[in-house]
C-alpha cells in the first residue's frame, strides 16, 4: 500500500506545489523540529497564511498529505480516497483560501533521505535545529547523520534563507554547504537573532502548591531587545524554537514585534516537555514523545530549572532510547551522568538498556537506594505513584517504543483527559 501512495500522492502533491508556488519552509535536526515547525507557523500567522504539518508526518507521504491539505488516515482505504479526491480538486479547481507558506518536517530514518525530500518538495528557507546521535544506526553512526541533516541546508537556492542553531557547534560547522543566505538564532553571541534570560515562570498556591505555566524570556533582535513568552511549557528546547520561529518570520519580512507576539499562541505537540497536573498535587513533565541524548539531557535541565521547597524531590522516570547502534552504552551512560549533574532526587529506569544510564549515575555518585529499575512502564508508574508527594516535579521521558505515556496517564491528576492531552501509539507516517 504504501508503495500505491508514493505513486499517486507524490505526483499529486507536486502539481499542486506548481499550481499553488506556496513558499516551502523545510525543519530537520535530531530533536527539536516538531517544536520548531509549531513556532515558525505562529510567528509568520501574523502577516501570512500558514500551513504546517500535523505531529511528525515527516516522510515524503506525509508532507504530501500537508501539501494537499489533509490529515493522515492511517491504514483507511476509504480516507485515502478522500485525501486523493481532495488533491484532484484542488488541482481542478483555484481554492483561494490555499496557503501562502507551507512548514513542511523533513524526517531521515535512512541515508538520502532528506536530499529525496528537498528533491520532491524545494524548500527556500530551511532551517536546522541539532545534530545528535538519534538514528545512527540507520545512518552510519555520527558522521552518517551529519551528512543527512546538512542535506537540507547544502539543497537550498541561493536566494534562500538557511536558519540554523548557533548553540550547536555540529550545526554551525554546516554554514559552509550552503550558498543561501545564513542566519543564526540562540543564545550565542554569534546569533543573528539572540535569547537572553530565559527562565521558567512559576508560581506558588497555598493549596495546589507549585505551578509551571511556561517560559519566559528576551529576544534581541534588530538591535532591539523585548520580552516574550512560550506558555504551558518547560525548559530551553521550547525557547530555541521560539528564537527559531521568529527568526524565520524576520528573514521573511514580518515585523519581529509581530511574530513575538504571535510565540503567545504556541502550543505545543503532546509529550514535548508539556506541563501536566500530577495527583498528590504534584507537576508532570511530560516529554513522554520519543528520546535522543541532547532531548534527555535538556529534560534534565527543565527539570533542574524549578526552584524546589524543603521537602520536595525531582524525580526523574526514564526509559531506553533506541536506534543508537553501538553508540547506545555511552549515550545512556552521558544521560546517566546527568542525571547526577541535575540534582534528581529520585531515578526510575524502565528497559533493559537504560540499565546503562544507572550505571553511570550510580558512578557519579547517586545512591543505590535512590535508584529503581523496572522493565516495563506499568510497573515504574505505580512504583511512582506510590512514593510521589505534594510538591515533587516528575519528568517522564523515553523513546516512542517505550511507551512512557502510560507513565504518564498513570500519574496524571485528571486520567480521562489522557485522551486529549497525551500522545498514544506509534509515529504517524
């Protein structure tokens, strides 16, 4: 089947890309793109029509289906005669409400991957988050995934825009394959378009006790300098995007004022480090959607960044990250490190290989008893249920394979609401 989709919807979606010349904006990196898809869409909402694509639909069917409209049906034969029947429309038709820019996630499982994408789909501004460890042992290893990333930047035009992560040193390296115009977002002093005193927002009631309700920040920009706010979310992950968006929005000739405020409207994908009220009037970090080194560890770091009362832990339920190869043992064992380097109070691990990240913790100091391990998540969220208190901050966070949002609804203040505020099941095509 999925070879009958490739044959029509590519097509497909390739004459309406001609019909239509919307402006492609291509994100990829190891970890931060769906974010940063989200924040590019409301910084440019402001002065343009935008489309981005749903979740991770990240594949060359799945940018198809966002070019032409359309939500992924899945395994329905009668929807895909829906989303094909659209796409004829479209192309039979001028629906004038078509948008103006496309926010299209690029996604590599495999070399040539993204140059396949840039092929089909020509983007004119791309933008790249992080390079990390996250598919290696589909890529060849580190130097494997490097060469895909920088495919994006290496294919733009040379009146294009490649907006890339000056935090990152991988990514940085990578101006040099571009004859776009570079741009640079972050916190470094070598950003175009730079983050200043980022911090989390939070406050306390005397009943429900601590609230996160989001980040809080500077955004130097055009030589002016102004405030902005990510809500409902937690850590430095969402911040960059935040500097990623408005970056794009710049470059493309929006107000940056205009696209700051639109960063109010951001909302992010379930289990992208999205605050979640936890029973015992506890707070949930739910980051529960897939796992790198550089994701876990930034977790680490939201979840370091809240300021505790006496009596109150940060407890840390991680599961494996998959798909590292032969990197797998030292990068659990990094993620380990920092778990020391944190301040968690309490480690829970669940699957075999995040045996490695209590490894090294316990190497790095941690005590034996604050440690517990279980295979499966059922057990790691009752075991966390059972010893959370009023006021702990609980980050849950492991690769889509592991299924830690069943951690999550486990410990989750309002369970029925599981459905809507938690990711379930597998990555969508």
């Amino acid at each position: 089947m999925r070879f009958l989709l490739k044959k029509i919807l590519i097509p497909l979606a390739t004459a309406v890309l001609k019909k239509y010349h919307p402006l492609i904006i291509a994100v990829t990196g190891t970890v931060g793109k769906t974010s940063t898809k989200q924040a590019i869409a409301v910084a440019l909402r402001g002065t343009r029509t935008v489309r981005p694509s749903e979740k991770n639909n990240n594949t060359e069917i799945g940018c198809a289906v966002t070019i032409l409209g359309m939500s992924s049906p899945g395994r329905s034969v009668l929807g895909w005669i829906a989303v094909f029947v659209h796409g004829i429309r479209l192309l039979l038709t001028t629906d004038s409400t078509y948008p103006s820019a496309l926010v299209l996630e690029f996604g590599a499982q495999a070399s040539g991957d993204i140059s396949r994408l840039c092929k089909l789909f020509p983007p004119t501004v791309g933008v790249l988050t992080t390079i990390g460890a996250t598919h290696a042992v589909g890529l060849g290893g580190i130097e494997g995934v490097i060469r895909e990333k920088s495919a994006l930047i290496a294919a733009l035009p040379q009146d294009g825009f490649a907006v890339i992560n000056a935090d990152d040193d991988l990514v940085l390296a990578q101006a040099t394959k571009t004859h776009a115009k570079v741009v640079r977002y972050g916190f470094s002093e070598k950003a175009t378009v730079r983050g200043l005193e980022a911090h989390p927002m939070i406050r306390r009631d005397e009943k429900r006790g601590l609230f996160v309700e989001g980040m809080t920040f500077k955004i130097e920009v055009g030589g002016s300098v102004v405030p902005a706010v990510v809500p409902g979310v937690l850590g430095m992950p969402a911040v960059s995007s935040a500097l990623a968006g408005v970056t794009v929005a710049t470059v493309l000739g929006t107000n940056p004022l205009i696209a700051i405020e639109g960063l109010q409207k951001f909302v992010a994908e379930k289990g992208h480090l999205r605050v979640i009220d936890g029973i015992k009037y506890a707070t949930l970090i739910d980051d529960s959607y897939n796992a790198s080194t550089k994701s876990m560890i930034e977790a680490l770091r939201a979840l370091r960044s809240i300021p505790l009362d006496e009596g109150e832990e940060r407890i840390a339920v991680l599961g494996d990250m998959r798909e590292m190869g032969a990197l797998s043992e030292q990068e659990h064992a990094a993620v380990g490190k920092a778990v020391v380097e944190c301040g968690v109070d309490r480690l829970i691990t669940v699957g075999e290989m995040s045996r490695d990240i209590d490894r090294a913790a316990r190497a790095a100091g941690m005590a034996e008893e604050r440690m517990t391990h279980f295979p499966e998540t059922e057990a790691a969220g009752k075991f966390v249920q059972s010893i959370m208190e009023r006021g702990d901050i609980i980050l849950i966070k492991g690769s889509r394979g592991m299924h830690m949002e069943a951690v999550v609804k486990e410990l989750m203040a309002e369970p029925l609401q599981a459905e809507q505020l938690l990711e379930w099941g597998e990555p969508t095509t």
